[in-house]
C-alpha cells in the first residue's frame, strides 16, 4: 500500500495499490461524521475514507491500512472494466453484443444480427471507435428513455406534467424526478441492462410524480405503473449495477 500526500491537513487525494489494481484515494474530512468510515466504490473505482472535522488526517490513513484486508476482499470482487474497443463483448438491453471495427463501414455503428451474436459495426478511424460507441449508447438510451418515460406517464394520466428527459453518467442514481418542474433524468447506462429493470427505474421516477417520498403507496405505485416488475429490477441491480458503470471505461 502506498500513500501520495501523507501529512496535509485540508482533504486529501492519495492512490493505493491493492487487489492488483492501483485505487484512487480520497481522504474527506466531514462536520457531520462522529468516526471514520471507509467505503470501496467499484462504480468510481475509488476509496473514500470520512473523517470528523477535527479528526486528524494520518489517524485517517492508519485506519485505512488497519482495514486493509477487509477492504482487499471487497476490491477483488469489483468486475473488470470494459472499454468499447474492437473485439469486446458488451451488454446491450441484457444481451452480449461484440464490437467490431470495419475502417471502410459507416462511422454511425450499426447493430447486425449475423453470426452467433450481434455485431455493432463502426467505421471511421480506430482511435474514435470508442466515442462512437458511446454516443450511440447514449443516443439509443435517449431515445427509450424518453418514450418510455412518456407512455408510461401518458398511460397513468400524467403526461401532462413531463416537461423534460435527459441522460447522463450518472454514479449515485440511475435515475432522478424532480415532480415540481417535470424533468427526468437517467444513467445512460441503462441501455445495457435488460428491459425489465429499465422499465422498472422508469415506473419508479414516474411515480414519484404523485409521491415524493418512498412511502408504501409510493411502491404500490411504482409496482403497478411497472407491472411488478420492481423486486426483479432491484435483484439485478444488486447483482450487477457495479459492472454497468465500468462499461466503457
């Protein structure tokens, strides 16, 4: 384990090696925290390490080390990154998809069902494959997104009151309302999850259209609107959230 920037009084950003990977550290010192706390964040691939405001930097970094082997088994079992070059094999709508570049093909990637598995052809220059196939992602997330979004709200009586729908990458949430202005925004990463569970993230933001909170009716809402298929969604996500967010990186 090694430390970049021992000793500095303000908020800290250190690195460590562990678990075969070098992790990006941040040492965050809290008014709001009565202790130190660590949390080991795949979606980010970092360590975040809160300390009291008047907690002392390297007691913070000692607690780091004393936890460890706690948090090297908590790092092995963070997934792979998997960047959009030639060649990878990536999720889209829950289903394997392997990349392939063709200089001569379209720039724009076009998806081929040839072969024992789709193919997302992409032309252009090699060293843009991997903008290219992210700005498809997220224009295709887009695109649902927002008509799923607005026939579901359509369907319920609602549709009225959807004023905007935007994509974004998204760490925190996979998806946010804001029920006073009508605005919706969602992870792009959800066009590579299986329909069910993107569904069901728009069901829950729709609801909370009539529920700001998480209440029980606000679930009996969003189970209805998504067809009960909430349970199943929030399973997956658990299971396989974590591996979303290193796609592409």
């Amino acid at each position: 384990m090694f430390f970049s920037g021992g000793g500095r009084s303000k908020d800290a950003a250190d690195t460590l090696e562990i678990a075969g990977r070098v992790v990006a550290v941040a040492f965050l010192k809290s008014p709001r925290a009565r202790r130190i706390t660590l949390r080991a964040d795949p979606a980010k691939g970092r360590v975040t390490v809160s300390y009291p405001r008047y907690g002392s930097l390297r007691r913070a970094q000692r607690f780091l080390q004393e936890k460890r082997d706690w948090l090297e088994s908590r790092i092995a079992r963070w997934p792979d990154s998997k960047p959009l070059v030639d060649g990878v094999t990536f999720p889209l709508e829950g289903r394997d998809v392997v990349i392939q570049h063709v200089a001569h093909a379209p720039r724009t990637p076009e998806l081929i069902h040839t072969g024992a598995l789709p193919q997302l052809r992409v032309g252009g220059p090699a060293d843009m494959l991997s903008a290219r196939v992210e700005g498809w992602l997220r224009s295709r997330a887009r695109r649902m997104l927002t008509a799923e979004t607005r026939q579901v709200a359509s369907e319920n009586g609602l549709g009225e009151r959807v004023t905007r729908i935007s994509v974004r990458d998204t760490t925190s949430r996979w998806g946010s309302c804001n029920p006073h202005l009508g605005t919706f925004n969602y992870s792009w990463r959800l066009i590579c999850a299986p329909p069910l569970v993107r569904q069901a993230i728009v069901a829950h933001e729709v609801a909370h259209l009539v529920h700001r909170g998480h209440g029980p009716e606000f679930h009996a809402l969003a189970d209805l609107f998504a067809g009960s298929t909430q349970a199943q969604a929030d399973t997956w996500l658990r299971a396989h959230g974590a591996g979303l967010h290193l796609i592409g990186r």
